[in-house]
C-alpha cells in the first residue's frame, strides 16, 4: 500500500467538514489516523446535538477511542480543519495523541490563545496543512450567515 500523505487525511477533514457545512454547523471536520488508516471521522455537530461541547475533535476522539477499546490514542494522529479550541486541546492532551495537524489557525479561540501546553508533551504539531482551503470554507460559511 502506497504511503498516504498528510495532505490525503487533512483531505479526509475537509470532506468532514464539508458535511459540517451542509447540516449549517460550523464547517470543522476531523479525522483520526491510527497505522496510516482512518479509524474516525467526525464534524461538528454542535446545532444538530445541541451540545456546546460537540466539536469536531471532541467527536472523533471518541469515535477512536471506541474503535480502539481504550481511552487513549498514544499512536493516533488527530488532522482537524481548524486549530482546536481550548477544550479540544484538552481532550487532545488527555487522550495522550502521539500528534496533532491543523489547517487554519484560529486567532480569536485557538489553544494556542491560552497555552500550547494544553496539549500532551509527547504531542506533536504540525499547523498550515491545507491552510487556505480549511480557511476558505469557513469564511464562505459565514459570509452566507451574515447574508
């Protein structure tokens, strides 16, 4: 099997966060890779749920924590559209993830607002992947909010 690249899961996230799109959530989307394979897909389900706390992330942590039969995903990379909130960044660290790739940055709720160190140590960064497209779906969903 042909080695996929980073680019081929942010891919992957961004078709979660497609389907954000077209339920009107937020357009994040999250995929987690575990021995180069998706073992969850998710997006934000916040309206649909009505859960503050159903983020992208939050979703698709426990879809792999599931698949996994254990509650963490210490040789899982999480890809996400959107730099992880404060929450996320915690559930991230919490669940031990060997590494975490992010799209476009989020200047105004990003983690990294707070503190890098919400993540686990062992945890490692990689932000920008797809950076324009994860951005350019975002601002398209709330140009249309705004009308």
């Amino acid at each position: 099997m042909a080695h996929k690249t980073i680019e081929h899961y942010m891919r992957a996230a961004l078709a979660e966060a497609n389907k954000a799109f077209d339920k009107q959530e937020i357009p994040v989307g999250a995929v987690v890779v575990c021995n180069e394979m998706i073992i969850a897909r998710a997006h934000n389900l916040t309206e649909t749920l009505r859960d503050p706390t159903a983020h992208a992330e939050m979703q698709a942590i426990t879809a792999a924590t599931n698949w996994l039969g254990g509650k963490y995903l210490a040789d899982c990379t999480i890809y996400v559209t959107l730099e992880p909130c404060a929450m996320c960044a915690g559930a991230i660290g919490w669940s031990q993830a060997s590494a975490l790739v992010f799209g476009a940055a989020d200047e105004k709720k990003g983690y990294r607002t707070i503190s890098e160190s919400l993540l686990h140590p062992k945890t490692n960064v990689e932000s920008g992947v797809l950076e324009e497209e994860c951005r350019e779906l975002l601002l398209r969903f709330f140009k249309t909010r705004r009308g």
